[in-house]
C-alpha cells in the first residue's frame, strides 16, 4: 500500500518540485521498499517521475543512483521497456562530464526505441544525444540528431520534445553564425512553451545569451530577467546556476563589471553547491576574464587554475578555446609575448577544429596583437586582416571588428600611417561596436596616441580625456595606463605654452 500510494502521489505532483521534496524521506523509503516486495514497475515508474525535480534540486548522485538501479531492472525485465530511463540516465551522465558513456547508453537507446517504435522517446532520446555531442563540438552530429528528433516530434506533435529541440539546436546554429535561424526557432520554442502555460524560462534565457552575444543588450537583459525570476519561483538551482551565468557574460560583455561580477559569482555559488562541472569552468574563467579587464593580473591567474581542474574533466573544445583566450591575453598583458602566441595559437587551431564562428575572429585578432608586440609587424597585418574579413562575413559578429580595428590602427601607427590609424579608430566609433564602452576607450585612446605623434597636442589632450572618463567609469585596466600618459601630455602642453 506505501508503494502504491507514493506512485500516486509522486504522478499527481511530479512537476512540483516543493512538494516531492517534501515527501522525500517517505519516496526513499518506497523505492526502498518496492524491489524487495516485486514491485518493480512501480519503482522504475516512480524514479522516472522524480527525476526532473530531483535534478532541478541538484541531488545529482541521488538521482544518478536510483537511475541505474531502475535501468538494471527495466533492461532485464521480459517487457516494453521504460524507455526515457535511458534518456534521464543519459542526461544525468552528461550533466557530470562523462560524454562517452552518455552517449553510448543513449544510442542503446535510440536502437531500442526503434525497435519497439516508440516514437515518442526515440524523438526525446535523439535531442538528447545531439546535446552530448554538441558538447563534444561535433556540431555536425548534434545538428543531424537535431533534425530527426525534430521532424519526428513535429509529426507526431510532440511540443514538449519540440521545445527542448530548438532550445538546443539554437545553440549550434549560434555558434556556426546562424543567428537568424537560431532566433526563430527559439521565439518558436517560447511560444510553444506559452501556449501550453509551460515554464519558458529556458528558451527566454537562450535566446537572451544569444541576443547578447550580438550586441543587443538591451533586449537581451530584460529576456534573462525574466528567466531569472521564473527559475527563482519555481526554486530550480539547475536552471538558476545556467541563467546566472548568460546575465553575467552578457553584463560583461557591455562592460557592467559589477553587475557581472556578482552573477557570475552567483552561478558559480550554485554551481559548485550541486556540481555543475561546465557552469564552474565557464564562470572561473569568465571571472578570469573580467579580472584582466580590470588589469588585476594576479587575480586572472589564481581564476584560471582554479578553473583548470572542471575543464579537464568535462573536456569540451569550445570551453577550453576561451580559457586559452583568456590565458593567452593574461600573458600579453604580463609582456609574455612568445607564450602568449603559443597559447593563442593552441586556441586558434582549437576553434578552427570546432568551426566557431565567434572564437576563430576574436583569437585572430588577439594573435596579431600579440604579433605586434613581437615585432613582427607584416604577420601581425594578415592576421588581423583574416579576422577582419571574417566579420564582415557574418552580421551578428559585426561588433567584433572594432577589436580588430583597434590592433589595426596599432599596426599603422608603428609604421607611421597616421591617416589610415586615425581612420581605423575613427571606425571603431561609428561601427556596431560602439556598443561596447571599453572598445569606444580603446578608440579615443588610439587617436590620442595618433595625434600626439603628430604633435597635435590639444587634440591628443582631448581624446585622452574621453578614453581615462570612460575606461574609469567602467572600471577597466587601461585608466591607470591612460592617467598616466594624459599626465605627461599636460605637463608637455604646459611647457609648449610656456
């Protein structure tokens, strides 16, 4: 009767995570119960049921455990199996980095789900495989997946499966560049999840990482907000860990380095509590990253090996592309210019590998930098120009050329172009880039550095000025640079007047 009275309760409230926590001790104690008194379909039922609350909460082993007991007995059991035990098992694998093994068990799978023509879970099962591989950067896999699980869930109108699919194929196509597609399908996945009053937090939340990723904060912000506060009332810290994380890459990305400092601290406080390995490595290092802005050296590197222990477990390319960014910048920064080009260059080989659209311009432009500072002045120039053109292929990366314009006009101001430095920085100003204050810093500083080569003082004076108001008011690195110089600027107008 204690069994049967638990999977009743626990299918009446199996998307109110409050309430099954609540009665946990007493499911435990079912689950116990139910093998030793034969009532093993009853307890594979009830683990598949408690799984998305259980993982909600973050009780990742708890969970784990009772999954692979409920698989041994549904694997060997003489009926139809239960099959999303495989897609939850699956899923609980990938959540803990261990990519082979979650895909291995979910092509097992697959291969059932066709046999028994269970559309439904084969749709579920494929989307989730598509994840996994999408995690290793085998985009092409993953996009595949994608598309079979979606065709079949539209078929058979399948909106949750739906959903799930375009949140998740949104991301591939993000990262080869596709952000128009991305976009529709995730306005489609929040009108689904609408239409069935369905939490729609996590399509909101990606396409605000995505929206952001382009430039378009303003947008992208009030979508995570929104996220947030549905992840918050329905007290999911999985979902909350993630939606912390895009608001405080988003922030940082428009240099609110306060506001992005404290999400990301958030995400990686939640993170670390329910062991989300991607979230701690990504916010480690995006931590790191807004540390170098900041020109806090000492800080970037205590982040960077602290995140190095989570990116060797879950091993995934993309993450590992942004760690060597960041690295790579931190050694620049350090005047470490031979390791520095042999950190961007691992990073670089790294995102042409995976294809990604964003990584393969930014590393580019960093590596001439870099370049520059080597002394290698005509290498430094082809590098930059790759970069260039590569995001004038694509619209949604177009704010990434001011940070190529910005090492551009570098170039020719070591060579001693003067027009074409003050042209290049001038177009930072007048570009999608303009969005992004510390590039708007880095331009105002360039032509200040320009026109005093030129001994245009009061021009250089003026620029100056602009880039140290801004650079402070965002909390950059480069004011103390920048105060310093405008320092020798005044003391040599001064002496000029005199």
């Amino acid at each position: 009767r204690l069994v049967a009275y638990v999977v009743t309760y626990v299918e009446q409230h199996r998307e109110e995570p409050m309430a099954l926590e609540q009665e946990l001790p007493l499911i435990l104690a079912a689950l116990e119960l139910a093998p030793r008194v034969n009532c093993l379909s009853e307890f594979v039922q009830c683990v598949s049921a408690i799984f998305y609350s259980l993982r909600a909460r973050g009780f990742f082993s708890l969970t784990e455990r009772l999954l692979w007991q409920a698989y041994e007995i549904d694997k060997h059991r003489h009926v139809r199996q239960h099959l999303m035990l495989w897609y939850q098992l699956g899923s609980i694998l990938r959540e803990r980095g261990a990519y082979e093994r979650a895909d291995a068990l979910l092509e097992e799978g697959i291969v059932l789900a066709r046999q028994q023509e269970d559309v439904s879970s084969l749709a579920f099962l494929l989307s989730r495989r598509g994840t996994v591989a999408a995690d290793r950067c085998e985009y092409v896999l993953a996009e595949t997946c994608y598309r079979e699980a979606l065709a079949l869930a539209r078929q058979h109108n399948n909106l949750a499966c739906i959903t799930l699919t375009l949140n998740n194929l949104a991301w591939v196509l993000d990262v080869r560049g596709d952000f128009v597609q991305a976009e529709a399908g995730l306005q489609e996945s929040l009108a689904l999840a609408r239409q069935e009053r369905k939490n729609s937090g996590i399509a909101l939340a990606n396409l605000g990482c995505i929206l952001g990723r382009q430039g378009k904060f303003l947008e992208a912000e009030v979508h995570l907000q929104e996220a947030l506060t549905l992840a918050r009332a329905a007290k999911n810290d999985l979902l909350l860990s993630a939606f912390h994380l895009y608001l405080g890459w988003t922030l940082l990305r428009q240099d609110e380095h306060t506001r992005a400092k404290q999400n990301l601290q958030e995400a990686l406080s939640l993170a670390q509590r329910i062991g989300r390995l991607k979230i701690i490595a990504r916010a480690f290092t995006l931590l790191a990253l807004l540390a170098l802005k900041e020109g806090d050296l000492e800080q970037v590197d205590a982040l960077l090996q602290e995140g190095l222990t989570p990116f060797r477990s879950i091993g995934n390319h993309a993450d590992m592309c942004l760690y060597l960014m960041v690295k790579g910048w931190m050694q620049s920064q350090q005047a470490e210019f031979a390791q520095a080009r042999d950190t961007l260059q691992e990073g670089l080989a790294l995102a042409r590998r995976i294809a990604h659209v964003e990584y393969i311009p930014t590393l580019l432009f960093l590596l001439g930098s870099v370049t520059l500072n080597l002394g290698e002045l005509e290498l430094a120039y082809a590098l930059l120009q790759e970069g260039l053109e590569l995001t004038e292929q694509n619209e949604g990366i177009c704010w990434l050329k001011g940070m190529g314009l910005n090492e551009l006009g570098r170039y020719y101001l070591l060579r001693g172009k003067y027009q074409q430095a003050t042209a290049s920085y001038q177009e930072i100003l007048t570009s999608p880039s303009s969005n992004y204050r510390s590039l708007g810093g880095l331009a105002h500083e360039g032509l200040a550095r320009t026109a005093a080569e030129q001994g245009e003082i009061e021009l250089a004076t003026e620029h100056a000025y602009t880039a140290l108001h801004i650079f402070e008011e965002i909390g950059h690195g480069r004011a103390h640079a920048v105060r310093g110089w405008l320092s020798l600027l005044l003391a040599l107008k001064v002496e000029r007047d005199v």
